[in-house]
C-alpha cells in the first residue's frame, strides 16, 4: 500500500469503501480487483490479461499500467496516455471508450465472479475512472454488463451488450485529476458469472464534452476518450444506501475548526491580529462564509489601526499536500489561500501594499495528531504582524 493510500483512508469514510482493500477479498466477488496480482513481466501496451482474473472480450487488448515499470507506455504514474497515480497499489487498467467517428477500436475489461450470482441478491456494482491527460473528449455511458457466459470476440468490433449498471449513464466524467467513482445496484437473476465494463452505446448516442489539455502538458491531445480503471468490486448489499461512490475529491471536510473563534478584545490590535487564524474545507482556496463574523472583525481592526502591516501565511493539510501527486492544481493550494484573505482584506478597503503573502504547505502542522479535528486545524491561513 502507498504512502497516498496510507494517507487517505483513515481520514476518508467513502474512500474505504472505494479501496477494493477494504471490500475484502470473502466479499469482493471480483478477483484482483485493483489489478495488483500481474502473472509475468509486463513490456507493452494490450497487456490487461496478464493481472489475474482478467480477459479482454475482443480482439483489441485493453491496457495495464503499473508503477512497477519505468520509462515505459504503460509506466505509471506518467505514461503514453497521460499522468495518473493509482488509486490503490500500483497498477490499474486503461480502456479506448469513446473515439473520433469510431477511428480507433473500443476495449473492454471482462472478469468472471468467484462464484455465480445469487438469484434474487442485490449487488453493488462499483469501479474508479479517471479521464486520461490526452484526451480531446469525456465521455458518458459508464456502463458495466453482467453475463452468464464468458464473452469472446474474435475481432475487434464494439460490444453493443445492454448493460445494466448503473442505471443512469448520461453523467459525463471529464475529470483529468482525480478518480471518479461509477456504481450502481443490480438484482441477480441467478445466471450470472461475468462482469464487463466498456462502452456498448453507438458512437452517436454517447455524449461527449472537449476537454482542455492540462497545464504543463506539452503532448498533443488525441481524438478520443480514454479512461484508466482502478478498484473494481461486486459485493451483496441489503439496500441501495450501501452502494456508494463519489468523486474521490466530493470527500472535503465540511469541517471548519474554530467556526465560532473571534478575536481576544483584551489584547492589544496587534496581538489580536497575530493571534487569529482563518480556516478551511478541504481542497478549498476561498474563504468560508463561516469565518465571516472573524474576518469582519479583522478588517475593522485593520482599518482602525492603518500602520499595522501583516503577513498571510497559507497551509494546507496532509492529505490535501499528498493529493498532489494526482492534482497538479492543488500544488500552491496553502498560497491561494493566503491570496484569498488577501484579497478579501483589500476588497474590504485595507491597502494591499500592508499585506504580504507566503506559504508552507504542510511542513509546518498545527496539529501533528491524525484524526479529522488535527486535520482540521492545519487547513489554515496564519497571520503574522510585519516589523
């Protein structure tokens, strides 16, 4: 297990229900499903057969990326398709979903349940895509088909299968960052011994939206749809509650520490300034309108003491600086914060030349301790009286 990985799960409720680790293997029907067992030594793209459990149902291979391998197509996190962490462990799949008047070959992923269906059992049906860098489009029609019998297809045709889940294919998922969860519940007929996932709409009825090409990227996009895979799982439930999947980022915190904090009116503007701090949600750069009643309090005392100048310094927590790796966009997270208040300040009359800004990420914790309220207390911007 990474260090990312490490680093989500005690702090993400749904994160663990994402990890195909913590569906655990007595209730995953779906073997290997983070992709992790490889059988041989993976060269080349096309290689999705050789992690265990897994078939590609046409003759056009689907992909496995691992970061086990370096300078190479299928290296991960950066390779011929774009950059991407795994969501758990060090491999995940890669699948054509969608391409350009159907120029380049869909493929598909296939894995046979550990044992048959039971008639009657409802079942949570639920896999992590995110959208590869190159990709000119996202695309909707998420769409995963259980069978009774293994799929074979000799060419390299789209499968054109009606899938059952999820119910409701029309999201787009155009998220080039993070992992996106797809699930959906399905009510076994009894027959069923394969799980499929692809595309099975015709080009003309799968939505499709332009993508901008991330900053940095320098490769040129491609005209198509492509959608690395990671964490799948199958698993019995009593009730649909129980199926849950999100945007691996819709996990902020709606915790904000300190919500009613405001400033010591015994202690001199300047200690009272020095001694205030403005809190976040996680993954947010604007200030929270519950720290309003504070920030209001601050700008007065700004105003009424004009010779005061301030430095903002913005920090983040650990596991918003760990999500860099998969979000190049939360790099200077702990800066913007600091820009925010700034800016909030100097749209309230406060000059700018008086504020100054800085950043130290997460080097320097408020609190070092691991539950949420630590957490909490270190998405924040300090401020510091300038000599």
């Amino acid at each position: 297990m990474n260090i990312r990985t490490k680093l989500l799960l005690p702090f993400l409720a749904f994160a663990t229900l994402a990890n195909a680790q913590e569906v655990a293997d007595s209730v995953n029907m779906i073997l290997n499903g983070s992709f992790e067992e490889v059988e041989g030594k993976l060269k080349r793209p096309g290689s999705l057969e050789m992690a265990k459990g897994w078939k590609s149902p046409t003759a056009k291979k689907a992909d496995l990326f691992s970061e086990n391998i370096a300078n190479s197509p299928i290296s991960a996190p950066k390779s011929e398709r774009g950059d991407q962490s795994p969501l758990n462990g060090q491999n995940y799949a890669g699948v054509m979903w969608w391409s350009y008047m159907n120029k380049e070959p869909r493929t598909y992923v296939q894995a046979k349940f550990k044992k048959m269906l039971t008639k009657g059992q409802k079942y949570c049906v639920r896999y992590y895509v995110s959208l590869s860098d190159l990709s000119k489009y996202g695309t909707d029609q998420m769409g995963a088909y259980m069978s009774k019998m293994l799929i074979k297809k000799d060419d390299e045709s789209n499968l054109t299968y009606e899938p059952q889940v999820p119910a409701l294919r029309t999201k787009i998922y155009d998220d080039l960052y993070s992992w996106q969860g797809v699930c959906g519940m399905y009510e076994a007929k009894g027959d069923e011994q394969y799980l499929v996932i692809g595309n099975f709409a015709a080009n003309e009825k799968t939505n499709t939206v332009k993508i901008k090409r991330p900053k940095g990227e320098t490769r040129p996009q491609q005209a198509n749809a492509y959608y690395f895979i990671d964490d799948v799982a199958v698993f019995a439930i009593k009730s649909p509650s129980e199926c849950k999947c999100e945007q691996l980022d819709k996990a902020e915190s709606e915790f904000i520490y300190g919500k009613k904090m405001t400033t010591n009116k015994t202690l001199k503007p300047a200690e009272q300034l020095d001694q205030s701090v403005i809190y976040f949600k996680r993954f947010q750069s604007g200030v929270d309108g519950a720290m309003d009643p504070l920030m209001n309090e601050l700008i007065e005392l700004l105003k009424a003491n004009p010779d005061i100048r301030l430095r903002l310094v913005g920090h983040t927590d650990a596991i918003e600086a760990d999500r860099v790796r998969m979000r190049p966009d939360l790099t200077e997270l702990g800066k913007e914060r600091a820009e925010a208040v700034k800016a909030a300040f100097v749209e309230a009359g406060i000059d700018a030349t008086r504020i100054t800004t800085a950043e130290q990420k997460a080097e320097s914790p408020a609190d070092s301790n691991e539950g949420e309220v630590a957490l909490s207390k270190n998405r924040r911007v300090e401020i510091e009286i300038e000599k």
